[in-house]
C-alpha cells in the first residue's frame, strides 16, 4: 500500500475527525438543497429527508467498517480495490474524483455568489487559491479551520430555526407529510437532498492521517452522521412552517426567504454570510477529501505517479493538492457548475454502491450484511432517479473512466 517513508502524519482525534465530517456535511447543501427537493417532491420533501437520512446511515456505516479495516488514504478506492478487485476500486475512485471535482467548484461559485454576485468567478478562484494554501499547510491546520466554520454555520443555522419556529408565521399545518408528486418525485427530492449528507466519506478518506483509526472511525462517522441529520430535520421542519412546501419551492434562497417570511428582515444579511462560510466550509473538506483519493490513486499509477509524492516538511499528498486546486479553479473561473450538481450526486451514489458492494463481503452473517444491500439498493435507485441529463451525463463519465482503465490495462499487457 504506502512506501516507507511516504506515509502521512496521524494528527487526528475522534473530535477532529467528527469536525471534519461536520465540516463536510453542514455546507452550502442546507442553504441551496431544500428548495429543488421542495420542487421535486412537493408535501414530500420529509419523506425525501428521510430517505436520503437512511441510505446515508447504511452507506456510513459500511464505510466506517471498511475504514477500520483499511485505515489508507483513499476511501472506497481503497476498500474496492481490496475486496472487489483493482477495476471496482478504480471505478470507485474515478466517480468520487471526477463527481467531487464538479462540487468543489459548485462550492466556490457559491461562495462568490453569496460574498460578491457580481464578481463570483473571481470571488470563487480566490476562495479556491486560499483554501488549497491551508490544506497544504497541513491537515491539522485545515481541521482548526474547519472546526471554527462549524460553529459559525451551526450558529446560523439555530438562529433560523429559533425565529422561524417562534414567529407568529409559523404554522405547523404546513407541515402535512404526503406524496402529492407521487414516489418519484419522493426519490428525486432524496437524490438531491443525498448531495448535503454525503460529507461523511471525507472521514474515511483521511484514514491514514487518523490516530487509532481502527477505534476513531467507526465512532466518527455516525456520530458526525447523527449530528447532522437533526441539523437539517430541525431546519427543513423550520422552513417548511413558515413557507410551506410550495412557498420553499419557489425561494431562490430558502433560508433567507424564510427568516424575512418570519418577519426579521435583520437575520437575512446573516443567513447570507452563513451560506458562504458555509460553503466555504464544504469547499475545504472537499478539496482535501479529493486531492487523497488522487494521492491513493497515483499510488497505484492509474493517475499520474508524481501526484502520489508527499511534502517532506508538512507530510501531506503537495502536488495532488495543487493540481486539483488548479483544476477547481479552472472550472471555477469559466464554468456554470450548478447543473453538475445533479452529475455530482450521481457520481457520489456510485462510489457508496461500490462501498456497499465491498462491505457486503466482510462477513457472511444475514444481519450484517442487511446494512450494504439496503445501502446499495438505496444508492442505485436514488442515482437513477435523479434528473434525466445528470444520469446521462454521469453514465457516460464513468464510461469514459472505465474504457481509459481497459485500455491502460492492454497496453500494460503489450
């Protein structure tokens, strides 16, 4: 697996490992998410919630198995590769780096749309040039960073929920659970919603710069898992009194729209910098769960082997960070990436089937193994339930990765 030598420091504690996942998961996805769900599944939208709740939970905990297993840098791509074979750990490894490079600049366009609309490409690279500066200071510089944006959105976020829930526009009768757009639109609004939980992963990827990851994962990744699921009941259940499900569909920024709604215009300037901490806070864990998949990757030469080089002094994957800072940037600067969230969400329920898969193996017992078939099954129909262009545009990609693997392999065998 890793060289003598090569090997990443182990800095992080269970608390750093639960902020990291924090980190990832309570962005820019609470702020941006609810309302698409909303649209998609109408008096669903709970429902919706609770699906991705559950598929979330089962992929959490097949990842938290295999990364007590295999504590490497790499997340699935590791854990494909060691119990599926080479090909499905690369598949894996392809979809989360090509489908997280598309989110992170989501993320940075986010950032710039909320700080300066009218600079937000510019607003955007800036934000993606600093944040691949702290992460190559080094891992337990980005958690310190992390940990003090958690508590800002946190913060943010209990502010909406006290003064939506204690206004006089709060109705609870808006908060009918139903299916008035039917089971499909149910899955698609859980396809959508699935993008603001998947954070989790960047625990598992961080595996070999974890102390005692054997006992530190398995107790992170529910736990930072578990937090956030009552972060976002608690705020979905909020906003939908005040708006309802067709007032939130229509809101182009919910969370702001529903503290003015509550009748504090005042709160909305906040809500707006909490968005772009926010995702500014996606945005570093992203960055820094992506450049170790590429570093795993480079490892075993299906990118290129200079990535796979660690820095000397601050014994972090340098080069992967740069390049995929670089590219990030370049996307950044001249793409609209908020269509390939869509395409994100469906490269990220690829790479937990894969997970799923892999999980499936390690032991042969039925009640065990209950957890990946749910996990699996949950991820294969929320990615096909996704909006028609995400699923082709995704299919193809992870094509792409898979004919370029075929033809690596046979030009190996020459």
């Amino acid at each position: 697996m890793t060289q003598s030598g090569s090997s990443l420091r182990r800095t992080l504690g269970t608390t750093d490992a639960v902020v990291v996942g924090l980190g990832a998961m309570v962005g820019a996805g609470i702020f941006a998410a609810l309302g698409p769900a909303a649209r998609a599944a109408g008096s669903g939208l709970l429902l919706g919630l609770a699906v991705a709740a559950v598929v979330a939970y089962c992929n959490a905990m097949s990842s938290a198995r295999l990364a007590a297993l295999y504590p490497a840098s790499g997340g699935t791509y590791v854990y494909g590769r060691e119990r599926l074979g080479a090909f499905w750990g690369y598949l894996a490894g392809w979809s989360f780096v090509v489908g997280k490079t598309a989110s992170c600049a989501a993320m940075a366009l986010t950032v710039g749309a909320y700080v300066w609309p009218e600079q937000a490409h510019a607003v955007a690279v800036a934000a993606v040039v600093a944040l691949t500066a702290v992460n190559y200071g080094g891992v337990h510089k980005s958690a310190w960073l992390t940990r003090a944006i958690v508590a800002v959105v946190l913060a943010v976020l209990a502010s909406v929920v006290v003064v939506c829930l204690g206004s006089g526009a709060s109705d609870a009768g808006r908060l009918q659970v139903g299916v008035s757009d039917g089971v499909g639109g149910v899955l698609q609004a859980a396809g959508l919603l699935f993008f603001a939980f998947a954070g989790y992963a960047r625990i598992a990827t961080l595996g070999e710069e974890v102390r005692d990851p054997a006992r530190t994962i398995p107790r992170a990744i529910p736990t930072a898992l578990g937090i956030t699921l009552v972060v976002y009941a608690a705020v979905a259940v909020s906003v939908l009194s005040v708006l309802g499900p067709d007032g939130l569909g229509q809101a182009p920024a919910p969370l702001a729209d529903a503290v003015r709604a509550a009748g504090v215009p005042g709160l909305v300037p906040v809500v707006r910098v909490g968005a772009a901490v926010a995702a500014l806070g996606s945005l570093l864990a992203l960055i820094l769960g992506v450049s170790r998949t590429t570093l795993a990757m480079a490892r075993d030469r299906h990118l290129p082997g200079a990535l796979a080089a660690v820095h000397p002094r601050f014994q972090v994957p340098h080069r992967a960070e740069l390049a995929v800072g670089a590219v990030v940037a370049a996307l950044a600067a001249t793409v609209d990436v908020r269509g390939a969230i869509g395409f994100s969400s469906f490269g990220v329920l690829a790479y937990y089937a894969v997970a799923n898969a892999a999980a499936w193996t390690l032991r042969p017992t039925p009640v065990v193994r209950v957890v990946p078939v749910v996990g699996f099954v949950g991820c294969v129909t929320l990615a096909f339930a996704l909006p028609w262009v995400s699923v082709v545009v995704g299919a193809a990609v992870l094509g792409v990765g898979a004919a370029a693997y075929g033809v690596r392999k046979r030009v190996a065998l020459r």
